[in-house]
C-alpha cells in the first residue's frame, strides 16, 4: 500500500462521520430550522419550533446523558442512520 493510501484509510472513519453528520443536518433541515442552537447548556443540531432534534451517527452512550436531561422538558428526536 503506497503512503498515500496508508494516510487516507487511517482518517476515512473519522472524515466520514463528520462528513454524515453535516450531510444528515443539512437534508434534515427547513429553512426556518436554527442549526447549532444552545438550548440548557447544550448544542441541538437542529431545532424547529418545539422540536430538538439529534443526530447521533455513532453509539449511543456519548448522547445518553444529553438526552436523559433534554427528555424531561422538550420534544426530541433522535436520528441515527442505518
């Protein structure tokens, strides 16, 4: 394996779980949608109207706790890819 390819495919995870998460954002979102909103001291990807919404491309336990306080007061949904 060259060098070159030897670079990319130690970064392919990494760039494309990025890469997923923004694209998921921006398909997901409306235009009246505010991205990247602190909403109690955490950053919701996406919030429309009443509506939080997540988008988790990895496990779940990095949300878990985001999620247990955010349930108590808001609507939330959570996306995960398949």
């Amino acid at each position: 394996m060259t060098e070159t390819k030897k670079s990319q495919s130690n970064s392919i995870g990494t760039l494309n779980e990025k890469t997923l998460h923004a694209d998921l954002k921006w398909l997901l979102s409306e235009a009246h949608d505010q991205l990247e909103k602190r909403v109690e001291n955490f950053v919701i990807d996406i919030v429309r109207d009443d509506l939080l919404i997540e988008i988790q491309t990895a496990n779940f336990t990095n949300i878990r706790r985001k999620l247990e306080k955010l349930i108590q007061n808001h609507k939330v949904r959570l996306v995960h890819p398949i």
